[in-house]
C-alpha cells in the first residue's frame, strides 16, 4: 500500500463541560459528554521509504502554506507513532479543513487521531486502539476520544472515556467569524474550576440541555461574538450554547420542529455573512472505527 486517500476526521460537540478542579500540575479535571457530527476534515496520505513526514494544506495558498507550523499535531502524532513503534517509514500528509479553527470542535485533535489510525494502517503497524489510545494521550484531551470510535462520557483530564449512546439528533452549529484561546480561557483567574461531579445516570435522565459550559462566561467575555451567536439563535426558539473552548455554538432542533423553517428563517435575519451556519447529523461511530482493532 502506498497511499491512502479520503480518510475523513469529524468534528465534535460537548453537550455538556463541568470543570471540577485545578490539579496541582495545571491540569484541570473535568466531566464532559463527546458527540461527533457528521462535519468532516478530509486527509490523504502517501507513504515514504524514508522518515519524513510532512504535512500539506490542500486549502492554503503558497504563502499560507510556508508559514504551517512544522509540527502541528498530525505531525506530531506522526512522529509519535513512529517513536512508538520504532518505525522508520514516513509520510507525506494532505489535509482539506473544513472543519471551522478556534471552534471547540476538536478539528486538529481529530486530525491527529485519524492520522493515527490512518498511518497504522499505511505503515503495516497492526497496532491496537489501546496502543493508539496510549500514544494519543500526550497529544492533547480530545485526541483519545477521537480514537476510542463513539461518542463518550468523558472524566479525568480527557483521557477517562466511557463509551455512550445518544440517539440521533440534528444540530444547529453556528461559528462566529472571532475565535477565542483555549490557554487564556483556562488561565483565567474568573474561570468556575469547582463544579459539583455528576454522574452519567444524571445525565442520562435529561441528555438535551443538561448542565453547562463552565469556559462559556469566561469565552463570551473574552469574544463577544459568542453571546450575539447565541442570542440570535434564541430568536429562533433554539437553546444555544457554546462547545469546548468555544468560539462556536450549537443547538438541538427538536423532532417537531421542521428544520427548513429553521434554517430559513436562521438565513434571513442573519447578522454576520460571514459566520459559519450548518445543520449537522450526529454520529454514532467514527467512520473509522472498523479500522482498528480493540484487543491484540
């Protein structure tokens, strides 16, 4: 095999982000429930006899392209995956994002867990997902999740993943044209770092519009955006609130509500043209769940 083409890498939402405490090294410990839309970054790789890797933005212009960081986090987990393995092959990585940057959606978390499985695969690695999980971890919190194939109940600081069943939904996902920093929303002395634990039973009893976002009025201070997103999607009878780290925000669109009346009226008072507005499907399975094996 010496390329592999159309891997996709979906985007995610967290219905609910309760941080519970500040650990001693930084680290916060947090509860969360990991859904993954139908909302897809698309990769290619080709392989290389020698140990390079390399990434190439499909999106980005020549000049875009010579700024790349040399080690964003396909790379990153490239070369973790080689130091893990002791592989000496490389990679030549193409990447189409679609996925908005700045969102909370997890797009770069999920490109490095699909780069994962991908050049498991392409390298002849026959690497578990517990092995992949285990290399994933030093990559960042969502990165693991992403590995693990369905959506999650989510403890610890990202690595503690229950897997969980959440139906199907449609989703209103809006992506203000501001982004935010998840560093300065973490570091912020206002932030709220000492919710209550829940369980994944309270949850269960309510799933849609449990909870909160504890980064929510840290980020909406620091980017205003977030609150006008939400206040015009409240215009439309829909219950928004924020993902991640944010900028984005999502709402459910209720079964008895038609989603072309939704979506029409959404486009018609719209504020900003240049914000972001999608109807996204939730997944049940990564797309590339079969491609990995959970036990040795």
């Amino acid at each position: 095999m010496k390329s592999i083409s159309d891997v996709l890498s979906p985007a995610k939402i967290n219905l609910f982000l309760h941080i519970n405490q500040r650990r001693s090294d930084g680290y916060h410990l947090l509860q969360s429930v990991f859904m993954m839309l139908d909302w897809y970054d698309r990769l290619h790789f080709e392989l290389l006899q020698d140990d390079r890797v390399e990434r190439i933005d499909i999106n980005a212009n020549e000049t875009q392209r010579a700024h790349l960081p040399a080690l964003d986090l396909c790379v990153k987990a490239a070369q973790a995956l080689q130091k893990a393995s002791n592989c000496t092959k490389g990679a030549r990585i193409f990447l189409e994002k679609n996925i908005p940057q700045q969102a909370g959606m997890g797009g770069g978390s999920s490109n490095a867990a699909s780069t994962l499985i991908a050049l498991n695969r392409l390298w002849d690695l026959n690497l578990s997902r517990q092995d992949l999980i285990k290399i994933a971890i030093p990559l960042g919190a969502d990165v693991p999740f992403f590995l693990l194939g369905t959506n999650a109940w989510v403890e610890g600081i990202g690595e503690k993943l229950e897997p969980i069943n959440l139906g199907a939904h449609e989703w209103i996902v809006l992506k203000p044209e501001q982004g935010v920093s998840t560093q300065q929303i973490f570091q912020d002395s206002q932030l709220e770092r000492s919710t209550k634990t829940v369980t994944i039973f309270d949850f269960a009893a309510q799933p849609i519009g449990f909870g909160r976002n504890d980064l929510q009025p840290v980020a909406e201070r620091l980017c205003p955006q977030i609150s006008e997103a939400i206040k015009w999607l409240a215009r439309a009878g829909l219950d928004a609130r924020m993902t991640g780290s944010g900028s984005a925000v999502f709402a459910n669109i209720p079964k008895d509500v038609d989603r072309a009346s939704v979506v029409s009226f959404l486009d018609m008072i719209r504020p900003h043209p240049d914000w972001e507005l999608r109807v996204c499907g939730n997944l049940d399975k990564h797309p590339l769940a079969d491609w990995v094996s959970s036990d040795k």
